[in-house]
C-alpha cells in the first residue's frame, strides 16, 4: 500500500473500522436439516447475532466511562468475561486497569467493613398468613393501595399456610 494510502487510513479511520473480527462483525449461524420426513425439501434456518456484548460494551465505553467489576474481571477468557484483548486493542489508552496498590486498598477497605460479619446472628421469622399480614402491614403505611399491593404479593409468595408461625 502506499504511503498516501496508509495515512488516509491512519487519519480517516478508528481501530474499531479498521477491525474485522468476529467481535466487530458478529457472526451468522446456518442450520442445514435433511430428514426423509421433509418431503425432498431441507429446513435450512440462519441465526444472525450481528451484536456482540463486547461490540455493544466498546459502545458504550466510547460514549460514557464504564467501569466493570467483577471477582473474575481481570481472569482472560472469552467463555466467562468479555474479550480483555479486544477491548484493550479497541479502547487503546482508554483502557484502564486498577493499579494493584489501588486494589490492595480496597480489599483492606472491604475485609475492614466486615471483619465482624461472622459474629452477627440474624434469626429470621416470616411475617405471619392471611389477617396479620395486612395488621403488619398497617403498622409500616399508612396507604391502603400500598397495603394491598404488598398483602397480595406476601400471599403469593409465601402462600396462606407454610410460612406461618
């Protein structure tokens, strides 16, 4: 290519054009089924995913700051995360990995917070059925369209009988 050419491409077009991968792409899907049952006829169908969830998150990342956390965020795999290596070369300086001294701080922030958790007894004891749920209820609104609302999804969620006391 010549060296016009190349900085027409440099200056006119963003990685994310330049880039031909299935991420970018998507893919389509075809399904060839042949069966005797079919009448000499093959039931051919086509799955079309034009987006795909890293095409859609270098979006919005390029529009808005998007933070990602997760407990597997920084594990590089494509089955469990999104592609790190394609968004990296999208996002170019616009990525941003948490400096581990950064993490460190709020991992010493979090054990911090709940060092205490394991001493903490909650005992739990469902609202009771039918006429003392809306009493309950009562004691919390002041609503009546609130009070009902809530009584008919208590109802349906804990049924008039096995949560009761």
């Amino acid at each position: 290519m010549s060296r016009k050419k190349l900085s027409l491409l440099d200056n006119q077009l963003s990685p994310l054009e330049l880039e031909h991968s299935i991420y970018n792409n998507g893919f389509r899907y075809f399904v060839f089924k042949d069966d005797p049952s079919h009448n000499m006829q093959s039931e051919i169908r086509l799955y079309d995913f034009s987006d795909t969830p890293e095409k859609i998150l270098l979006r919005m990342a390029q529009k808005a700051r998007v933070i990602g956390i997760s407990a597997t965020a920084t594990i590089d795999t494509v089955i469990g995360n999104y592609s790190q290596e394609y968004l990296k070369r999208m996002l170019q300086d616009d990525y941003y990995v948490l400096p581990r001294e950064d993490r460190e701080r709020l991992e010493n922030a979090f054990a911090e917070s709940t060092k205490n958790y394991s001493k903490v007894d909650i005992q739990v004891n469902p609202i009771s059925c039918d006429e003392e749920i809306r009493k309950e209820l009562e004691k919390i609104y002041d609503n009546e369209r609130i009070i009902d609302y809530y009584a008919e999804k208590l109802e349906m969620h804990f049924g008039t009988s096995d949560f009761c006391n």
